[in-house]
C-alpha cells in the first residue's frame, strides 16, 4: 500500500512537471461563447500544435470536463508530440469560467440524456443539477451547430477526422451521440460511460430501437480496472451492443 501511495504521488507529480513544461509548447487560445441552445455560457480552450499552419488540415478533438482535465490531456498530448509519437491535432476543451461547481452543475444538466427517476441515479446526482438534467439534446445542438462551425471555421480543420472523448458522465454522452447523430463524430473515446443513468435508460432505449448499422468511425471503449456493479453492467451492454451495430472493416 505505501508503495502505491509513493507511486501514485510520483506520477501526480510527474504529470504536473510536464504540465509545466506544455503550456510553454502549445499555442492555446480561449474563447467565450454564449450558447443559444442551451442558454448558457462556455469557456473554449483551442490548443493549436507548435507548428501551427493555416497550409495544413488538422484533425479536431472535442473534449468534454475539460475543467479538470485540460491540465493532464494537455501534458499528454505536448509529450506525444515532443515525441513524434502521435499526428499533429487541435484540441477543443469545453469547459466553465467560474468554479468547480459550476462545472458540476453544468455536467449534470448537458451530459444526461434524461431525468433521473431511479433512487441510485439521483443519490448520486450533484443535488442543485438534479431538476437540470437531461439536457444532453440541447448540448448537442450546441455542439454541432454552434461550436463546430466556430472551431472549424476558424481554425484550419479536416472535417473528415473529428473526434470526441467522454469520460464517465461524459463517456455517457458520447455514447448518446454516437446512436443520435453518429455522423458528427468520426473517432469516439468512450471511457467508463455512466449508462447506469436513470435505470439503463440509454441502454434500453437502444435495444428497442431498430438502430441501423454504423458505417463510419473508429470507436475506443474502455472502463477502469476497479469500477465494479452498475459501472461493469452497462459497460459490458453497451460493448455488446456495439459489437452488433458497427460495421466493422
């Protein structure tokens, strides 16, 4: 166990070292943008590769919490580029202006698809989001009619390489958009979605719907080593039901 502790601190303290060191690396820029679909206010952060080009066509990540992600995605994606080991993109962090609880409030009321009606969904609901949610329709709306056409028209994009990454809350997101409206996206990082949302509602509402088969995007779905119950059972649901509705080439 002390060894763990050690262990973890030395990667906690790495990741901040390199953190560091990317801000200085990356062209970043951050923009302000009032939602009409949702009626609310967010902070875009674009990171732009070092050697930015308005010659070149960059593939673009959307990323979701990036409140509390951007410093760790940012450090990966800056040591991967010191590297060489990954292309050239942009990333796109949606996030908040204000404070943690903002951003709470916020992932609660966009990420959700639905109201939570089951006592487990709403236990563990940050409780001045509960009569927020379900807000998912509206948040992609904003997405995809006013955030793309801002990031893509600003920024030199290839629209055919557009990607998206949720975890959690937000992996129950992208699982939403991925069987509302694939198209948007064409790479989907889906980690440890939280299908168990209001009773498996998404889950069940896919295996009543005569889905057609996806015939574009690459998806990668993942779940950490220690999420167990609910976490595992709409996982292991949602693995199997891409497995039958994705057109594997």
């Amino acid at each position: 166990m002390k060894v763990n502790r050690i262990f973890n601190y030395f990667i906690v303290l790495f990741t901040l070292c390199l953190n560091l060191l990317c801000l200085g690396q990356s062209n970043i820029e951050k923009h302000r943008i009032r939602s009409i679909a949702v009626n609310s206010d967010y902070l875009i952060e674009i990171v732009l590769p070092k050697e930015y080009s308005k010659e070149e066509k960059y593939p673009i990540v959307y990323c979701t919490d990036w409140f509390h992600t951007s410093g760790f995605l940012k450090s990966i994606y800056s040591w991967l580029e010191y590297g060489r080991s990954v292309k050239n993109v942009i990333l796109v962090g949606i996030s908040v202006e204000k404070n943690a609880q903002e951003w709470s409030v916020n992932r609660y009321r966009d990420f959700t698809p639905t109201h939570p009606h089951d006592n487990y969904s709403i236990g563990y609901t940050y409780a001045p989001a509960l009569e927020l949610t379900g807000g998912a329709n509206n948040f992609v709306k904003f997405i995809k009619h006013e955030l793309i056409p801002f990031a893509e028209s600003k920024f030199s994009s290839d629209t055919s390489k557009r990607g998206f990454i949720g975890y959690s809350l937000g992996g129950l997101l992208c699982a939403y958009i991925l069987y509302h409206d694939p198209g948007i996206f064409h790479y989907y990082l889906i980690g440890s979605p939280s299908l168990w949302w209001d009773n498996f509602s998404l889950i069940n509402e896919l295996k009543d719907s005569k889905t057609e088969p996806i015939r574009q995007g690459k998806i990668y779905l993942s779940i950490g080593e220690y999420e167990d119950g609910e976490m595992l059972q709409g996982f292991g649901q949602l693995r199997d039901y891409i497995e039958k509705t994705v057109q594997i080439h």
